[in-house]
C-alpha cells in the first residue's frame, strides 16, 4: 500500500493533488505543531496585478496543533469568496463550479483550520478531479513517538508498505530507519508542468488548483498527470 503523510493546506496548488493521486491512501498529517505564514492558512491566486494571498486569520500563536487551531473571525470566508469572485468571474469555467465554492465559502461558519482544510481538499480531490485515493486522519491511530518514528508507527499502523514524502523531506528523512522497518520509502518530485490556458499573464504556476479548474474546467487532471500518460 502506498501511503503519502502531510498537513492539510489552504486550497492547495496543483502539485499537492499530484501527489494525492500518486498513492493509495493520503493521512492528513494534522496532529502536529501549527506553524505561521505557511501554506495552512494561506495560498495564491491570479488577479490582473499579480499574485494575491488569501490568507485565513488565525492568529500567531504556535503553541497549539493543526487540528486545534480555531476560527473565531469569519469575515474571512465572505472577503476570500469576493477576491474569488471579482478576479475569475470571466474565466471560462468559473459558472460551472461557482455554486459549489459559494456553498463552502458562505453556506457554513467554519471553526476549524483543519475541517476547512480537509473538507476543501477532498471536494476537489474527489467531486471535481475524479480522485480514488482513500482520505485518512492521523488523529484517528493515536500514535506516539516522534519525528520520524512518529511517521513509521503510523504507517504500520496504517498497513503501508510504501511512504511518499514530499521532496522538501530529503532534507531531514533518514532512508536508513525506512529500510530498517521494511518500508520501502520514494521522494515524489514534482516535474516541470505544462501551462495552462491563464488569466492575467505572465503564466504562474506557485498558485491554488482553483486557478487551474476556472480556466481550464474538466480537463484540469491533463494539466496535473494527464499529460504525462498521453
């Protein structure tokens, strides 16, 4: 079973999702320490002057875990839903999913990050990019332990045979420890991928999948790994 183990993130880029199609089962990664000015709680979109963050408040405090981190302003969801709205409303396929991204951004008062932030990923994993892959919870196996032998409890606990670490990990896995608990262990790199059809050139790639799906619709997963099978 290949398994992938990461933090849940704010209307992730494109790659986030490659990497959830590349394994059987994706643990979000949610019972660790909360970090600040990180993909969590914010991410990019296009407008006609540039990149623009949308960024979930939060506060600044690290002392807490993901899943603890709670949303007491909700004035957020109104003001990212008009940034949204005012800056793809002429994409083409911004009609098709508009009542959609409405219903999550205005039809419910979200209270936790990571909720919000598991919740949005699995819609467009699964509703709108025809993903199978099976969504867990590492809350849900009360592992101990820590850093990477964290990792591997899960893992076993999970029944994965084969963990694929973002390729940031290669900084601090040790292969090693891996091999030694009979995990076989892949970095997943990222390739160069194509452009797309975007709003508001020069093309930038660093920014969320929604940018992607309003411009380019049901042919967004070609744009992702489509392309790489054809």
């Amino acid at each position: 079973m290949r398994v992938a183990i990461i933090q849940s993130s704010y209307i992730p880029w494109k790659g986030y999702f490659d990497l959830i199609r590349s394994v059987d089962t994706f643990v979000f990664y949610d019972d660790v320490q909360f970090t600040t000015r990180d993909w969590r709680t914010r991410n990019k979109i296009k407008t006609a002057n540039g990149a623009q963050w949308l960024t979930i408040p939060v506060g600044n405090k690290t002392d807490r875990l993901i899943h603890e981190v709670k949303i007491e302003d909700h004035s957020w969801q109104r003001k990212h839903w008009a940034s949204i709205v005012h800056n793809y409303s002429r994409a083409p396929f911004f009609k098709q999913y508009e009542a959609l991204f409405r219903d999550i951004y205005l039809g419910v008062e979200w209270r936790s990050l990571s909720e919000f932030n598991q919740h949005l990923t699995r819609v467009i994993a699964t509703e709108l990019l025809g993903l199978k892959t099976e969504f867990r919870d590492s809350r849900e196996f009360h592992v101990s332990g820590r850093k990477q032998d964290r990792l591997i409890e899960l893992l076993r606990c999970i029944g994965g045979t084969h963990y694929l670490s973002g390729p940031s990990a290669r900084n601090y896995i040790d292969p090693r420890q891996f091999e030694a608990s009979g995990i076989e262990l892949t970095f997943h790199d990222y390739p160069p991928y194509p452009e797309y059809p975007q709003l508001y050139p020069p093309f930038e790639h660093a920014v969320s999948v929604l940018d992607l799906l309003f411009n380019v619709g049901p042919t967004a997963a070609h744009y992702i790994w489509g392309w790489r099978e054809e």
